[in-house]
C-alpha cells in the first residue's frame, strides 16, 4: 500500500436502495451524487474522466486496477473532468508511463472529482445490472449510514433534464487539430477537396473534432443553443451532431434540428443519434443500465460485418417506434438494440455508439469517411 492510500481519510458510497459501502477517498474531498455506471473498459480512465457524456453520473470501473498509466494531458478529451465521482476496487498512486503528467490521484484532487477506491466493484456492478440504474452519494465527510441513503435518494437524475446546455461550449469556434502523423488511424487521411462542417457541441469529445478533420472536414462548433438559421448562415456543406449527456427528450435543439433535416446531410453520434430519431418520429427510452465500455459487438446490417465498439449511453432509440422512413443499420449483438440508422431519402445518417473511440477499439472509424462520401455524393 503506497503511502498515499494510507494517509487517505475513509470514503463512502451509499446507493437509494440502502446498500452503503466503505472505501478510502483517493480523490477531492467532499461529498457528490448522481445516477450510478458500471464502465467495463480495461483502459481509458482518463478519457473516460474527461467525456462530458458523463455529467451528472457516478462511474464504477469495474476492472479492479485503475491509475496504473497516470495521466497523460494530451489525451483529454475535453478542458475539465465531469462525473460527479469516480469508484474503483484499487487506485494505483505511482503513474508508470513515459508520458504521465500526473498521478490520477493528484489529478481527481486537482480537478475536484470526488473518488473511492477499495470498494468491491463486482458487488456493485451486480446491484446495477439486477435492479437497473440507481442514485447514489459518495461522501468524505459523512460516515451516517442513514444520513448517507436519505441523501443518495434525494440525488437529482439526469432523467428530464436538459444537460447539453450545461457542457456545450459557449461560443463559436473552429476545431482545426488533425491527429498527430503516428495516430494509427485504419482510415486514409482524405486527399481531395475539403467540406465545411458545422457541429453541434452537445458535449463534444476532441476526437471526433479530430476525426472529422482527418476525414477532410474544416470543422466550426456550435453551442448546442444555436438556431437553425444562424447555423444555415454559416454555410455549412454537413452537419454534426455530437454526444452528450443524459436524457435526449429534452434537449433544447430538437425544433432546430428538425429544422435542418433535408437541408444538408447530417451525421450523429450518440446523443446527437438519439435526438436524429425523435426529429424524424421515433422515441427514445432509458435502458436498465446502459452501454458504458470499450468491447460492445455491433453488426453493420448494410455490410454484415462484426465491429466491436466503444460505447457510453443510458438511453436508446425504441426500434418499435422507427417510421418507415428510417432504416435500421446497426444493431448490438448483446442486445439487440439499435445501434445506428438512416433516413431513407434525406442524406441523414448517425450511430448510437463511437466511431471515434478514445477509449477503445478503432473498428468503426471508416463512419467518418461515410459520412465524407456521403456529403461528396
């Protein structure tokens, strides 16, 4: 035990059906909660930190070693670090990586993220998995069993509330950063004319930004609070939809979303593919407990191939209520849920999962030279 975990004060977990659990807190001290995520990915933690998909959650890693690699500052995938807390069998405090920048520990401290480690994560995982998604609290200032399940229920959902408004940016700006030379990307730089593309930052991860560029795009991100027609002005060649956080349902831009389909061909990633599905007629649900990890397999129904694929939603678009314009592209294969679609006519495209990874596999990277030839087309 490294002599950080054994100056640490105790932590602790609580979840609204009453189940409370002891740790070490290893991060900010304090006291967060939110709805509660099991991420089954090996590696990743930092951009996993750093995704402001995660707002308003609290995420168990359910590999038991987390930390070993430190951090490394280029690779977040956004300014600041956004589940309310993180929760971990073990934290490694002594980074091995020629890159590290930083320990986690030093880091979760320095950005404010509250975060146990010594909790048994299997336990947990099990919990979510047989009774669906849960509130909870981590606290390292309240060690009352009852104080701590009284504020785990009282912990505000992410169910019917509109959270891309809160992590979109704040203004407009141009994303021009292409990966680095050695990024071992499985899809050719594109060499002929580029496209001007518009992109809604609805909690926007830097390497979309960065595979739109690869895929020939000049990229201008947008605030997820941007009109239609302020977007129109812009003269975009395509349109973007990012990820995000929380509940689809409520998010401020569908009127405006719905009032660009058709006008220019559109691609959506996760969130941005959930809010696609409601403009174009279909509804969306909240899943037990979601795809949250880095080895989800997906069929591509238009190639018969197998991707496996980095995933991080807790809803989904309702395969019974797609219309008859929109055809159903991908589907997870643990599942069976829907994993992409496209408008029949329009040039609309998205996927419920990320093409982009950061963190996990590169399977589906060739979505943006898709979209790339859909808008040449």
């Amino acid at each position: 035990m490294s002599s950080h975990e054994e100056l640490a004060p105790t932590a602790w977990l609580a979840l609204e059906n009453g189940v409370v659990l002891p740790g070490r807190a290893v991060g900010a001290r304090g006291e967060k909660g939110g709805d509660i995520v099991f991420n089954t990915a090996m590696s990743g933690y930092q951009e996993i930190l750093t995704d402001p998909s995660y707002f308003g959650q609290v995420v168990v890693m359910t590999y038991p070693l987390i930390g070993n690699y430190g951090i490394v500052a280029e690779d977040d995938e956004s300014g600041a670090a956004w589940p309310e807390a993180f929760v971990m069998k073990e934290m490694s405090s002594i980074p091995s990586n020629r890159r590290a920048t930083s320990s986690l520990p030093d880091w979760l401290a320095a950005k404010g993220v509250v975060a146990i480690d010594g909790v048994d994560t299997r336990r947990l995982t099990k919990i979510v998995r047989e009774e669906g998604c849960l509130k909870c609290v981590v606290s390292t200032v309240d060690s009352n069993p009852e104080s701590l399940v009284k504020k785990a229920k009282g912990t505000l959902s992410t169910d019917h509330r509109d959270l891309a408004r809160i992590v979109t940016c704040k203004q407009v700006y141009e994303w021009n950063h292409d990966f680095d030379p050695s990024y071992p990307a499985l899809v050719e730089r594109w060499s002929g004319p580029r496209k001007r593309c518009v992109a809604y930052d609805f909690g926007a991860k830097r390497n979309i930004m960065r595979s739109l560029v690869h895929a020939g795009f000049d990229v201008t991100v947008v605030p997820a609070t941007t009109k239609a027609s302020e977007v129109l002005a812009l003269e975009p060649d395509a349109i973007f939809l990012s990820n995000g956080p929380g509940d689809p349902a409520p998010v401020c831009a569908i009127p405006e979303i719905a009032n660009l389909v058709g006008k220019k061909p559109i691609f959506g990633i996760c969130l941005g593919h959930q809010i696609l599905g409601i403009v174009l007629g279909a509804k969306t649900h909240k899943m037990p407990f979601g795809h949250h990890g880095a080895n989800h397999p997906v069929r591509d129904l238009l190639t018969g191939r197998v991707e496996i694929t980095s995933q991080n939603h807790s809803f989904a678009v309702d395969p019974k209520t797609l219309p008859k314009e929109l055809e159903l592209t991908h589907i997870n294969l643990n599942d069976m849920t829907v994993e992409g679609i496209r408008h029949r006519t329009a040039k609309v495209m998205s996927v419920q999962y990320h093409p982009e990874a950061a963190p996990g596999p590169l399977d589906s990277a060739h979505l943006f030279s898709r979209f790339r030839e859909l808008v040449a087309n």
